[in-house]
C-alpha cells in the first residue's frame, strides 16, 4: 500500500505550481505592503516638511507679529495634505541657535506623549531679528498596516503611532 501511493505521488505532477504559490505569495504580499507603507510614509513626511516650509516662511519674512506656539501649529495644519486630527498630534519645537557658541539640539524632535495628562513645556521660544532660528516639528501617524513590513520597523509611540520629524533652519529678516 505504500509503495503503490508512494509511486503514485512520484509520477503525478498535478498540483507543483499550488505549492510554488502557496510559498510565495506571502513573500510577493509582504514587499507590496512594505511598499505601499513606505509610499505613505514619504508622501505624509513629503507633505509635513511643505507646510512647515509654507508657515516659517511667514515668521521668517516677520510680516507682523510672531505667530505663538497655537497659532504655529494651526498654520502648519492647515497648509498639510493629511489633516485629521493634526493639532492634537503635532508638536513644535523652535529656538534661537547661537551661531558663535554653538550648541547641538540633542536627540531627535519631541512628538506628542499621549500618556501624559499635561502637555510638558514645549520649547518654542520665538527669536529676534537676525537671530539663526531652528524648528523641529513631530506629527504621529498611525501605520496604514501596523503589523506589516514598514509598520512593524517604524519606531511607536506607547499608544501604536510613529512620528513623522522635520528640522528646519532660518534667519528671520530685520524688520522695516
């Protein structure tokens, strides 16, 4: 009885291409879905850094007065693409950078801490006239598919959300 299935499973052939797209149609799902993470990935990154360059350009020409923290985040919100819930998750920071004594912001930019039931001191301290200003923005995002290919790398919050970070640098103009 075994040699007879034995032979019979040796000369059929019916069924190899099952077992080929078995194996690797997980393998050709995976590099899809890791493409399409990182496609959005870029493109939320792509559209955070264009609205950051759209509102520092309002504080760098100082056209009036200096827009505060609230004010900063809404006109970066309201110039990105991907605004749902924008002004709860962003998060600024902006100081003045001494160019003769030159100091390293250390780490990477802040991002929300959903955690906490206050929101910690933000270091958005706008500067004067000539002063060589830094800006860091952070906004989270949840990963289109958390447990896939990019979304399983990108490095989360505790509540499952990665931040998206963008450094600017510029010298607001003298005024009049």
């Amino acid at each position: 009885m075994i040699r007879f299935l034995k032979d019979r499973f040796r000369r059929s052939e019916a069924g190899g291409v099952t077992v080929e797209f078995v194996i690797l149609l997980p393998l050709v799902f995976y590099f899809f879905f890791l493409a399409l993470e990182t496609g959005l990935w870029s493109a939320r990154e792509i559209m955070l850094r264009r609205a950051t360059n759209l509102a520092v350009r309002d504080v760098r020409l100082a056209t009036g007065a200096t827009p505060g923290y609230d004010a900063m985040k809404a006109l970066i919100c309201e110039r990105s693409v991907f605004d749902a819930g924008c002004l709860e998750n962003i998060r600024i920071e902006m100081r003045a950078m001494p160019i003769a004594d030159w100091a390293d912001l250390g780490g990477p930019a802040p991002c929300v801490d959903r955690d906490e039931d206050f929101d910690p001191a933000n270091g958005f301290l706008p500067g004067q006239q000539n002063n060589l200003m830094m800006m860091r923005v952070c906004r989270l995002f949840e990963p289109l598919l958390p447990g896939t290919g990019l979304g399983r790398q990108l490095p989360e919050g505790s509540d499952g959300q990665y931040g998206v970070r963008v450094t600017t640098a510029f010298v607001t103009e003298p005024r009049g």
